[in-house]
C-alpha cells in the first residue's frame, strides 16, 4: 500500500554524521545534509490539538531503558536512510531510532524517532 503524496506534506532534510580530524588527533562530529524528502510527521500518543500524551517517559526494550519514541515519521522507500542519521524539519531535529521498510515491500518506511536529544 503506497503513502497518499498528499499526507506526505513536511519537508525534512535527511542528514548524515561526519567525523573531520581536528589537527590534534581526534575529531570533531558535524552533519551534512544527504537529501530533502517528503513525509508526514505523526507524534506518538496524540491526544488532540498537539499534545503528546506520555511524553519524556522511558520505555523498556529487553534489558536495557530505552529513550522515549516520540513520533512516526512516514515516508517513501529509499534504501539510504539508516538509523545513524537524523531529520531536520525547521529547526527541529529527529534522531532516526528505528527504520520500518512496511511489509518489506520497498514502498513505504516508518521511521520511529525521538526529537531533540543529542546523539
């Protein structure tokens, strides 16, 4: 089932993690833009009127506490997008947490994110 282009109306910026040497024999983590996509922005526990419901709270996966996802991201198929990246709509950031390829049909991906925390 293919995402309607019409739900698809938030331009992000996909970007990529660059390492640069700083001279001293380290390096320096920066970000470079890789593509502009369409999707559509969905929070996670929507209550109505913009508002999350369980926003900031921590979830459980396996042994480990993992942070909160708080949105879905919905997007076409692009074999490029991983979960070392992250999305930029405006001047909000997505840190990409999990990438869903919906029914393994290379049509469609879900992508679960958490906003705004440093990777």
């Amino acid at each position: 089932m293919k995402t309607s282009s019409s739900r698809l109306r938030h331009r992000l910026t996909l970007q990529e993690e660059v390492q640069t040497p700083d001279g001293a024999g380290g390096s320096n983590k920066s970000w470079t833009d890789v593509s502009n996509l369409w999707a559509e922005i969905i929070p996670i526990g929507s209550t109505g009127a913009g508002q999350t419901k369980n926003a900031g709270k921590k979830s459980p996966f396996g042994d480990q506490i993992q942070g909160e996802i708080t949105h879905r991201i919905l997007l076409r198929y692009n074999d490029a997008v991983t979960s070392a990246m992250r999305l930029v709509y405006d001047s909000r950031i997505f840190n990409i947490r999990y990438v869903v390829n919906i029914n393994e049909m290379n049509e469609n991906l879900t992508l679960l994110v958490q906003e705004g925390v440093a990777t």
